[in-house]
C-alpha cells in the first residue's frame, strides 16, 4: 500500500489494510515482493494528482521487476476522475473510489481474477466496525469523525472527490476509540473536513462538545486533538469542553487561507477576519496555553500586493504557532477555475515564502511562552542521552518536537520542563 495525501485518506489506507488481512491477505512493506500494489491517491491540488499518476506508473514497473500481478487505484483521483482515468490507465487492474473503499478485498479479488473490477459508489458512514491496520506508531492514531463537505469554497474540489457532510455517528466514534486505547494508544486526532460542525446533520446542530465529553470518559487515552475547525463554530460551548476536560488537549486548527476581505469572499469563506480575531481572542481568553495552527494559500487570482500585506500583518498580529502556506493551483470543476491562473508561479512562490519568513521571525519568541512550563510529553524516539516527543502544543509530522534530556521508552508519558527553544523545537528537562 502506498497511501498518499492527508490523514483522512490514510484512516482509509488503514481500513483497507484491516480488511484485506482479515481476509487472508499478508501484508509486506517491501515493493518488490508484492502480488498486490495499491496506491490510495490524492487529487486536491495539481502537485498531488501528479504524483499520484507518477506513483501508479511507477509502481506498474514491479509487473517486470518484482511479483507484481494486480496494481489497484483507489482513494481521491479515482473518485474525480472515474471513467477518464481507467480509460487513460490500463496498467491499473482495479479501482475504488473514496465512496466504496471498504469494497477493497472485492476489488483486489477480482482484479487477481482477471476482471478488473471498478467501484465508484458512496457508502454509508459507519454502522458497523471496520478492522483497521494502524500505519502510525503504536501509541497514536487518526480517528476519522465525519466524511465529505458541504462547503462552498471556490478554490477546493473536495465536494466532488468526498461527496456532502455526513457525520459518524456517536457510538461508533466511541466504541473505535475504545478499541484503540485498549490496543495502546494515547493520542487520538479528529479529522474530517470540518471537524466542528459534526454531528449538526444526525443531531440537528453541531455536536462536537457531546462527542469530547465522551471521549474523555475512554480510559488510557492522554490526548485529543482536533484538526480542521473552521472559526465559524468554534463557540463558547466548544471553548468550555476544550478548557475544562483534562483529555481534550489545548491545541486548535484552523484553516483560515486568507486574511483580506475581498479575498475571503473571493474565496467563497464564510467568515472575515474580525469573526476570527474575535474567535481567537475568546480561546485564548479561556485557554492562555492554547496552540493555534493555521494555514493560508497564496496567489490565489485577483490577489494584489495590498493583499499580500495585509496577510503578512495579519501573521503578524496573530502570532500563531504553527502556519502552512500554500500556492494557489486553479481545479477542474471548481469556481475558482473560471477565474483563470493570472498571478506568474515565481510571484506565488515569493509571496509563500514570505508569509513563512515572517512567521519565522516570530517563532522563538511565540514558543519561547512555553519556558517553565511543566507538560505531559509523549515519547517518541530515544536517543543515547535525549528522548524526543511532542507535547499537547504539537500534531506530528507537521510541528515541532520536545528534546528531553535522559531515556525514556518510547510511547510512555514523561512530564517535562521546557527549559529552552530553538526553532520550532523546544528543550526540556524531566519535570515533577
């Protein structure tokens, strides 16, 4: 399996994996001594859908150079593109789309029969458990909440890949998260497409508090963090669970892609920057330790200069924690695609590393507010004299880690005194 792109896919990979192995299916991490190659692609943006077909024709060479018998597609692309691309590929003997991957053993089946089977379907969300192979460390996991979006952003095709908001439901949410704190893990991340409003379609309004307050009651579990929010329904009732449930860790993600008026709406946001600022300012109010994340993209068309700057004061003002910067890339079937491409890549390109260099030029003085702090830290590698984990102020691979001085096994939870910062990283020491 060769997951691409972002968490929610990889919660699909995992299912995918679950259930080709309990349907008999052994598992190897080595190309070349694979019958079977799936490849769960991506297509949110062109960089993405690229690599996804380079990936495909590169994994097709193992039909000479390895055992291969089946190569399967499955994932975003599939979905999007459908009839187009089993037509372009033919080195592709199977696909499943976003909607029917839990049709995996079906397609891998058929595909080794010579049939090339093809599924591009929606199925229900959740109902009934679905085994899944974790690809994180023991002790860490994605928990997928919601599927699909009922947003309207002009820039994003992932209505057309993912389908509207369906919410899981409650009891299956919880009884998944059960399973995996009783396997070991400590840190469960909710992702979905907009994690705040879940629940609004099964429950009549937003229902995320509900969901944090049970999942707080999961014994073993140590962090729960929420990914994807947008501000719009971060309330003061989703502010009180975060703060008040010792679980559900003081971390925040918030995708806000702009801060200028004309941009926003050009984007098609629901929301301007004084509803965000006013957001921000009640989290922190509430929580003073808060981390916040966020990410913009850049280039996108009709942006000028003058909102360029007023992005880079925005940054400025904010001092988040943690910032992403995208450049924009025009997507079939989007609105955004009838405004065409104007802005030159060079021009994107310096303005992305101009937001970043100015985040930068903060980012010791915005850590730096951990020093002396005492924190439950979750270890994650072991070096000769240094453990290094991450805190509830980090999400992995995409923020900083915690170097702690002495050894420590991996996966245990160390309190640690923040002593110092370099980069996005921060010192510690073995904390009462």
């Amino acid at each position: 399996m060769v997951s691409l792109g972002c968490p929610k896919n990889r919660v699909d990979s995992e299912v995918m994996l679950g259930l080709l192995e309990q349907a008999g299916y052994e598992l190897t991490s080595s190309a070349d001594e694979a019958n079977v190659l799936i490849v769960n692609t991506c297509g949110f943006i062109e960089a993405a859908k690229q690599e996804s077909i380079d990936t495909i024709l590169e994994m097709n060479q193992y039909r000479e150079q390895g055992r291969l018998k089946a190569l399967v597609m499955a994932g975003c692309l599939s979905q999007r593109y459908q009839t187009a691309l089993w037509e372009q590929l033919p080195e592709v003997d199977a696909m499943v789309g976003t909607g029917e991957y839990e049709r995996i053993v079906e397609a891998v089946d058929g595909a080794l029969a010579g049939k090339r089977p093809h599924f591009w379907g929606e199925m229900p969300v959740g109902g009934r458990p679905a085994p899944r192979r974790l690809t994180t460390p023991f002790y860490t996991s994605y928990l997928k909440i919601a599927e699909g979006c009922d947003h309207t952003c002009a820039f994003c095709a992932i209505p057309l890949m993912r389908g509207g908001y369906r919410s899981r439901p409650l009891a299956d949410i919880v009884d998944e998260a059960r399973r995996l704190a009783a396997n070991g893990v400590r840190e469960l991340i909710l992702v979905a497409q907009d994690s705040t409003i879940w629940g609004h379609d099964l429950y009549g309004r937003p229902s995320l508090p509900t969901l944090l307050y049970a999942l707080q009651e999961i014994p073993g579990l140590v962090f729960v963090r929420l990914m994807y929010s947008y501000p719009t329904e971060v309330t003061p009732e989703l502010v009180r669970a975060m703060r008040d449930l010792p679980v559900v860790a003081p971390y925040l993600d918030m995708p806000l892609q702009h801060a200028h008026p004309e941009l926003l709406k050009r984007m098609g946001r629901p929301f301007r920057r004084e509803r965000t600022e006013r957001v921000i300012a009640m989290v922190r109010d509430a929580i003073p330790e808060v981390t916040l994340r966020t990410t913009f993209i850049v280039g996108f068309p009709g942006e000028t200069a003058e909102h360029q700057e007023a992005l880079l004061e925005f940054v400025e003002a904010m001092r988040f924690d943690h910032v992403g910067v995208f450049t924009y890339s025009p997507e079939e079937g989007t609105r955004a695609e009838a405004y065409g491409d104007p802005i030159p890549p060079a021009v994107k390109e310096a303005r992305r590393r101009e937001v970043m260099e100015r985040q930068f030029s903060m980012v010791e003085s915005v850590r730096g507010r951990h020093i002396g702090r005492t924190v439950p830290i979750l270890i994650e590698q072991v070096g000769d004299t240094v453990s290094i984990g991450r805190g509830a102020m980090d999400a992995p691979e995409i923020d900083g880690m915690v170097y702690i001085q002495g050894r420590y096994p991996v996966g245990t939870v160390v309190p640690a005194r923040i002593v110092g910062v370099k980069g996005y990283d921060l010192l510690a020491e073995r904390g009462q």
